[in-house]
C-alpha cells in the first residue's frame, strides 16, 4: 500500500487531508509491526511525498487492517474529490 503526493486542500504543514492519509498510513504500519507482529517494510523517500509498505498480504489480519485502512482511504477520496485519487491496483 503506498500513498504519494500532496492533496493540496491547504498549504503543505497545515493540510488536514494530507495529515489525515498520513495518520491512516502510519496507523496501518503500527497495526501491523506493532499490534500484529507482522515483519513490515517501510518505504519513504525524504526528497518526494510518499510512504508505503510491504508485508505478506496472505495474513487474515493484515489483510482486515489494510482493508480497513483501504476503505478508509476510499472514503476520505469521496470526501475531497479533486484533492485526493484512491486506487486499487491488484497485482
């Protein structure tokens, strides 16, 4: 799962769309390191606006967190359309 870019609802540090995706994003990381016990990989690049993760995607409950945090993600996209793009790409 991996979220990119700025939604540019208000100026970068005091977006609350952005700051929303972000507190999901780090939410799904924390349910799955620390609640979970799932071996996780972090991608984040400090020069471009993105954070995602790795996991085995066959654990029943990682896979109820990111489906949780997926339709979350869906929901603040309807929300603010135009600001934020939710897609569901499988592989």
């Amino acid at each position: 799962m991996t979220s990119q870019g700025h939604a540019g609802f208000a100026e970068e540090g005091t977006d609350i769309v952005c700051a929303g995706i972000s507190a999901l994003m780090q939410a799904l990381e924390t349910g799955l390191k620390d609640v979970l016990g799932i071996c996780v990989t972090t991608i984040k690049d400090p020069d471009v606006p993105i954070m995602g993760f790795e996991w085995d995607e066959s654990i029943q409950e990682g896979q109820i967190i990111s489906r949780t945090m997926a339709k979350s993600l869906e929901s603040i996209a309807e929300s603010y359309p135009g600001y934020v793009e939710y897609r569901e790409i499988i592989e």
